[in-house]
C-alpha cells in the first residue's frame, strides 16, 4: 500500500454548538491564503458543512463516514481527497467522542465519532472550546478529553467567544495545568454567525454572495486570531491504505455514455462529490442542472434528484411547468430515476400545496418533527438501483413529511425496524424510479451506481 503524506488536522469540541464550523471553514480558508493547498473534510452524513468548506478551500468539501461507507473506505477516501494537497481540515461531527446509538438497543458507541475517524487517521484533534462560563474547571474538562481515550490525541485548543483579556488570562492559565497548548483565543464576534434555518446552517449554495462573505470573514477571523504555523507543525497522519478510485469500484464499461441529468442549483444542495465521481467512472454523462430555472439537458436518459430545501423554494419549482412535464414524461417512459429526500418531494403531487411533478401520488408537507438518524435498511423489491433483498445503511434528515404512506401504481422501496422494535416501510419504486427519504452514500453502494448507469444505457 502507499502511504499517505498529507497532514491533517481534526477540528473537534467536547458538544455541539461550541463553534466547530466556524473555526474549521475559517482555518481552511485562512490556510489557503497563505498559500497553502488544503483538502476540506467532514466526519459524518453532513451535507451543509462541506459546502461552506468547499467555498473556503477552492475544492469540494468530502465527507468520511464509517457507517454510511464502512471504516475501510475512510483511509482510501482521505487519500483521494487529499491528492495535490499539502495539509488537511477534518471537521468533527457532534461531541469529540459521540457516535451512533445502535438501532436495536439504543446503546451509545464509538462507531461514525470524531475520536474514530482522529485514530482511523492517525491525525491530532484541535478542541474548540465554548469558553462561554469556563474558568479555572477548564483544566478538569481538557484533562478528562486528554485521559479518556488513549487511541486520541489532543494537541491542541483553540478558545473560542472569550470575553476579555482577563478571561484569556484564566483560560490560559487552565490549559497550561494540564499541559494542553492554546492554539488561538477567538474573541465573541456575534455578526459571524451564518444564517440557519430548521436543518441547520443555510447550505452555502443558496446564500450566494453572502456565503461567500461569511466564509472571508471566518478565514480572516482565524487568521487574526490562531497561530497558523502552530497547526501547521501539528498535523500529522499515518494512513496507508491507497487513494480511493471510482473507476475500479465500478469496473469496466460499455462505450456509450448515457446522458445522465443531475440536479443542482439552491433547492438541490445535498449531494456526495464522489456520487458523480462514480457515474461517469461507470459510464454516464453527468450534466448538472437547476430545476429553478432549466429545462432537462438533451438527450436525458436518466435523472438524479439529491436532497437540498424544495420546501423553500416550492413557488418557484412548481412556476417550472415546462420541467415538470419534462420529468413526468421521463418517468412514463420508465428511465430511471434517483430521487432521495428533496427529490421524492420534487416527484410528489404536490408540496405544501404547490403542484411537483406528480411522479408519485402522495403529498408532501413541512412539519415541527424532525426526523433523524441511520437506518439499516432492505430493498424490498427489484429497482434501477437495488436488487431485491439489498440491504443498507442510509440516513434521513428531514422535517417534511408525507400524507400517505402509499401511491397508486407504486411498490415501497425500503423496510427496516426502528429502536422501539416495530416495523417501518418507506420510499416508492415505480418502474425505473427509486424515491425515498433514505439518503445512502454512493460509495457504500458502488453496484447501485452501476445498475444504474446500465438501466440509463439501456
């Protein structure tokens, strides 16, 4: 195996909501300015994050996720992600050590944590600290982290929303009871907070300009504040697992290539870099579109709908009547098609009352409940993606939801059972298309993206 020589960083914090995004799209971007050619990462299912870190890189933010991909594919994803780089940004998800609550039992486990992907990589963790209402006790916290596990190392704090140079001045003084180095003191800035809606942070492609604002301000604020050369001098890696390569997940191919149609643009925002990656290593053409505004490329033999916010932009979606039709007469002629999330509502009859595409034949509406978490799922009949008796791991985040559970004309497409011990069916397949709220990662799924570069070809 080769191994990789591209050093890493990995950006985590004791809980959620300690700043974590900020501080890393910043450190990209303030990193990148000094000349530095940095790879963007983010542990777990995220979509929003990666795109701010894109912005702030200059190159797609990638995502390593041990549950959605396997703990294998991590090591081979950083080296493809890392190819031409010179250091790396990993971004933590939640807590430094929170993963994923079994299904069956609702036991907590390491298994999809920052501390896994950290020890996978062999990278040392930065804390962001929320130092919001810490003092001296910040010795005790930085101490547990650093004792707890042993496979993790702790390299570094960077002190985030201090309030004043005699709060500095205690929180230095903790760090250095315990031995851990202050990497940077980032002052209270409440006008660098990033819009956010229901699902979190406004994904970057819908905030235009003022997305990209934002990320200046954040690369400029870590700038200031963080001792670049510090972090630089930190990171480190030992992975030896070869780059990842879409071509030899998918094999060989016929020559003819399939216009695939992706859509993109602000209500189509969550999506996987290597999911297109992997479509034309499997022999498809991928042409990305905006539903907002255009009409299917020519030549469409085939369509994916990603997840993003329909529901915030479904006056305009259904204003498209041209694309409408366009996808109804592409499903009718049984092409298949993708639709994950905001793409089963794009298929609905309607969403929030606003006429879609009527593919399926269930309403969509927005709600108070969140839904969240893995699945372990089972394709319960034959698709243009999965074989029947499939079986996978996926994620659903969403707030939507529909009123009926059942479509005319439609078969479901997943099955799996919740914590609680009951039974879920989820998701429609209606000749070539596959809707569901499951989210799955391509990578995970190499054959389904095989399948269905084939079902397009033919």
């Amino acid at each position: 195996m080769v191994s990789s020589s591209v050093p890493a960083v990995v950006i985590a914090a004791p809980a959620s909501g300690s700043g974590k995004t900020t501080v890393a799209t910043g450190l990209i971007g303030a990193l990148r300015q000094t000349g530095s050619t940095v790879a963007p990462f983010k542990v777990g299912p995220d979509y929003i994050d990666p795109g701010y870190h894109g912005l702030a890189a200059g190159r797609p933010g990638r995502n390593l996720d041990t549950i959605l991909v396997g703990p294998e594919r991590i090591a081979p994803l950083y080296g493809h992600g890392t190819i031409g780089c010179d250091i790396a940004v990993v971004e933590g998800v939640m807590g430094l050590f929170d993963g994923k609550i079994d299904e069956a039992n609702s036991q907590p486990s390491a298994e999809g944590s920052t501390a896994q992907v950290a020890s996978m990589l062999g990278a040392p963790v930065v804390l962001v600290i929320d130092a919001r209402g810490h003092s001296q006790s910040l010795a005790a916290v930085l101490h547990g982290f650093s004792t707890y596990d042993s496979g993790v190392r702790i390299g570094g704090v960077i002190l985030n929303r201090v309030g004043s140079a005699r709060h500095e001045q205690v929180l230095r003084h903790a760090c250095d009871k315990v031995g851990v180095p202050v990497l940077g003191v980032v002052p209270r800035l409440a006008e660098l907070e990033v819009p956010s809606r229901h699902l979190g942070l406004i994904p970057a492609a819908e905030h235009g300009r003022a997305a990209v604002a934002a990320v200046d301000a954040m690369s400029e604020l870590i700038a200031t504040h963080v001792d670049l050369g510090a972090v630089r001098s930190l990171a480190a890696v030992h992975v030896t697992d070869g780059a990842w390569n879409p071509a030899a997940e998918v094999g060989a191919h016929a020559e003819s290539r399939p216009v695939i149609a992706m859509a993109g643009g602000p209500a189509f925002t969550f999506g996987y870099a290597e999911h297109r990656e992997l479509l034309e290593a499997a022999g498809g053409d991928v042409r990305v579109f905006d539903p907002l505004r255009d009409e299917l490329p020519t030549g469409t033999a085939a369509l994916v709908l990603p997840g993003g916010f329909p529901e915030e932009h479904a006056v305009d979606l259904a204003a498209n009547t041209v694309l409408l039709q366009q996808v109804r007469d592409l499903a009718d002629g049984g092409a298949p098609i993708h639709a994950e999330c905001a793409g089963l509502l794009y298929l609905a009859r309607s969403l929030d009352g606003h006429a879609m595409a009527g593919v399926i034949d269930v309403d969509a509406v927005f709600g108070k409940r969140l839904t969240l978490g893995y699945r372990t799922a089972v394709a319960l009949g034959e698709s243009s993606l999965f074989d029947a008796g499939a079986r996978v791991t996926g994620h659903e985040f969403h707030r939507t939801s529909l009123l009926s559970s059942e479509a005319d004309g439609a078969t479901t497409a997943w099955g799996w059972r919740p914590w609680d011990g009951g039974s879920v069916r989820e998701g429609f397949v209606r000749g070539g298309v596959h809707a569901s709220y499951l989210h799955t990662h391509p990578v995970g799924q190499p054959a389904s993206i095989v399948k269905f570069v084939d079902a397009a070809r033919g």
